[in-house]
C-alpha cells in the first residue's frame, strides 16, 4: 500500500455526547505508516465544569485546564496538522464527532477521511475476546504511561495502527473503508469517490440528477456522504438505475431527522422521480376502520376511505392500496392472536381459518368472550394507529447551533414544520404556528410524525 500521511488522534472529553459536552484534551500523532513525523498535545478549557467522575477516569480536573487554551484558540493548528492526512482513532466516530462539533460552532464545516482502529482490528486480527484498547494494549504488550490521557492513548493507537499495516488483511481493508466500501464498477459516469466524499455527514434529504439536469430519485439520511456511498457498495437494482441515468447529485440539510423524513416523502410527490417507484402514489384512499360489533367484539375492517365510512367507523390509518391495509390487518391476526372474521379478512360461514389452526381463539364463532378478546384487540388497535392526537410540537436538532426545528399538529394533524431561532419566544401553539411554514398535511406525513415520536428521538411540547 502507497504511504499516506495519518493523523492518528485521541481526546478527553467532558461526557459522550458531542451535542452536550467539551473536549478537554487533544492529542495529535502524525504517522507516515513507517514513522512518527509530527506530534501535538494539549489540554483545553472546555469552558464548563468536569465533573467528578471524569475527573476520576482521565486525572483531569477543572483545576488543569483554567488556563488552558480555549478550541478556537488551536483550531487552526488541527486543520493544519490533518490536511491530507486521514483521520485516525479508536472509535473513530466518537473523537471525529467531537472535533466536528467544535469546529460547528465556530461556523466551520471539517471534513477528512476516517478510519476506526476497532474496525480494522476486527477484521486484522479476528477471534479475540475483545477489541477496546485497554485489552488491545494488553494482547500486543504496548507500554503506555497513562491510560485516559490524550497523548498516551494516541501513541497506543498509533501502535496498534502499525501491527495493522503489517497484517496481510489490513491495508486491503484500509483501502476499502478510504473508498467508502464503494464498488468503483458502479458508479455513475464522472461520478469519483472524491465528489462523494466532498458531500456532507449531516442529516438532510439528497437529490440524483439526470444528465438534462431532471431528479431521477429522492432520498434522506442523518449522514448524506454514507447513505450515497451505500448505494454504490452493492451490485442491486437501484444501484443498477443510479449509474444509468445518474449524473449529479444536490442536497438540502434539515439538521432534523424528522423534517428530513417530511421534505423527502413530499419531494417524492412532488416531483416523482423515475427511480422512488415505492412511494410515489399521491392520495392513501384505502383505510382500516374500527368499530364495536353487536356482541359488544372491537373489530376492524379494511375499505375504501369514503365520507361514509368515516362517518360511521373511527378511522385509524390509511394506506395507497387496499392490499397494503389487508397485509396489515393479517399482521395484527397473527402478532395479537385475533378473528379473521373480525378483522373484515373472511367473510365465509362458520368459524375462521385461523380458529382451525388454534390462533383465533373463538371470537367467530362467540365462543371467547368480548371483554376476553377485546384485551388483545385493543393492543392491536394501538398498534394500528396511525392518526396522530391533540395539539403539540415536536423540537429537534436545526441545521446549526443557534437554531432549532420544529414541526407543529394542530388538532392531531401536521400543520407545518420550520427553523426557530433561540430568541424566539413562543408561549402558546399560535405562536408556533407564526414560526413555521404552513403544510398541506397528509396521511404519510401524519404517520412519519406519530412514528418520530414514538421514538422519543426529540422533545414534545404538549398544549
């Protein structure tokens, strides 16, 4: 393998989470696969507390960096350092979001190719019990002076990275984690891995252009440069449709991982790309339906989404085709052991195929009692559910640190999604509705905020 230059990097940090907390220590090694060429340390003020507990595991404590410098006051000399250098660490993702995240702050976008010596580990030297450095450091018998410190653990990594090259697996394996795990023989025409790897690692929706510039498909990621990479690493039918007809690619950040999932399933109504033949249906004219039989059985039913059947059964989500809501309906049967006949799946005489195999316990035949039965089906109702409630709004992460998106529901229906600014005093769900660009909510969008929130991904301000 040519030599590269490698700037092998280790910091301490105030917490785990780079959204919240600080670097405390940065460590930089630079490595020309032979030879340490370069190396720098320092410790930082984080400009906010360490806390006892880390104090306790690094040895640094608040005292230690008071007169430390401050990460705009060393930023230039890590850009310096790791230009045309790739990104080394153990656990890449977490040293790499940190640094990131500083340079966010200052309004700066940094970028470099990563490698994770944990990964490459795995694959170098397979079978071991266990691949965090402490236990690495044991395995090879690395002298280290101070577990936890930037600067020691750097020149462990740097240890460990050089067993690496010297396996017969690694540098294979570098080489193909530093093209993205791209196969090269799929990309599209005048598409290179370095106009993929020039794209963001933020979270927005990405558009493929045809060669007269039209979209030919509309996707959405929390890291727009892997997902692109990702359609490019396996031989599959969109792959295939990709380097056909793909000849450039744009993007929009949304910093929100749910307006990127709203923005994307409007841009694919919108424009109906040729390639997003799964989600290009416009209207959800299908339902299923609930109600409350004679027998007093909660039952469900699939049909077409009329004036009349929402009149007279409470509607709980809709769906572009009738199969789509049978499919889900058959799902409900078997998950929460229901009536086919009171799910509206068989409408023959006597009992259900599903009582004769021993899932239906009876309900078809009255042979379970309603209040029996009903305990189930209420479970299944609220996994069936789809139609959102009340009045609320969903805060998440923006496109920069000063601001925050938020997307509002008025009377358990989208309203509209946008950017509000830390400044932005909204007391009431009328303010929020100033704040933000109105929607023409529709049953998919509905669904994709109810799925978000469930996932208890973002605050929920209720009103």
């Amino acid at each position: 393998m040519a030599l590269k230059r490698f700037a092998i990097i280790d910091v301490e940090t105030t917490g785990g989470r780079a959204a919240r907390d600080k670097i405390t220590e940065i460590a930089i090694v630079l490595f020309d696969g032979e030879k340490i060429i370069e190396t720098y340390e320092t410790l930082l003020n984080p400009e906010c507390k360490i806390s006892g507990f880390i104090s306790q595991l690094t040895g640094i404590t608040n005292e230690m960096v008071e007169d430390a410098p401050r990460f705009f006051e060393v930023a230039r000399k890590v850009v310096e350092m790791t230009t045309d250098a790739v990104f080394v660490a153990h656990n890449a993702r977490f040293d790499y979001s940190f640094i990131r995240e500083e340079f966010r702050r200052l309004g700066y976008t940094y970028t470099r190719k990563t490698l994770c010596t944990v990964q490459l580990s795995r694959k170098s030297f397979p079978g071991l019990p266990s691949y965090s450095l402490g236990k690495l450091i044991q395995h090879f018998n690395i002298p280290v002076k101070e577990r936890h410190r930037a600067m020691a653990d750097t020149l462990a990594t740097t240890e460990l990275f050089s067993h690496i090259l010297q396996t017969q697996a690694g540098p294979a394996q570098i080489n193909k984690l530093l093209k993205l795990g791209i196969r090269e023989s799929l990309l599209p025409i005048g598409f290179g891995i370095d106009k993929i790897r020039a794209l963001p690692e933020e979270c927005g929706v990405y558009y493929f252009h045809n060669q007269a510039g039209d979209v030919v498909y509309v996707g959405k990621s929390i890291n727009i440069q892997k997902r692109i990479a990702e359609h490019f690493q396996d031989k599959t039918r969109k792959a295939g449709l990709l380097q056909q007809h793909a000849r450039e690619v744009t993007y929009e950040l949304t910093g929100s991982e749910l307006i990127a999932l709203l923005l994307e399933s409007r841009e694919i109504k919108r424009l109906r790309p040729m390639i997003n033949r799964a989600q290009r249906n416009r209207r959800y004219p299908y339902g299923v339906f609930a109600y409350t039989s004679e027998e007093g059985y909660l039952c469900f039913t699939p049909a077409k989404s009329t004036a009349k059947a929402i009149k007279e059964k409470k509607l709980l989500a809709e769906y572009p085709h009738l199969e789509n809501a049978r499919n889900q309906l058959q799902a409900m049967v078997e998950r929460f052991q229901l009536c086919e006949k009171r799910c509206g799946l068989d409408s023959g005489q006597g009992p259900c195929f599903q009582n004769q195999i021993g899932i239906c316990l009876g309900a078809c035949i009255n042979q379970e009692p309603p209040e029996e039965y009903n305990l189930r089906a209420e479970e299944a109702l609220k996994a069936l559910t789809a139609v959102l409630k009340g009045h609320f709004v969903v805060l998440d992460k923006g496109r920069n640190a000063d601001e925050k998106a938020a997307v509002v529901v008025e009377n358990g229906r989208l309203f509209g999604w946008g950017y509000v600014s830390e400044d932005d005093q909204a007391q009431d769900l009328e303010d929020w509705k100033d704040l933000v660009k109105p929607a023409d909510g529709n049953a998919e969008e509905n669904r994709l905020v109810k799925r978000f929130v469930a996932s208890k991904k973002a605050k929920v301000m209720k009103f």
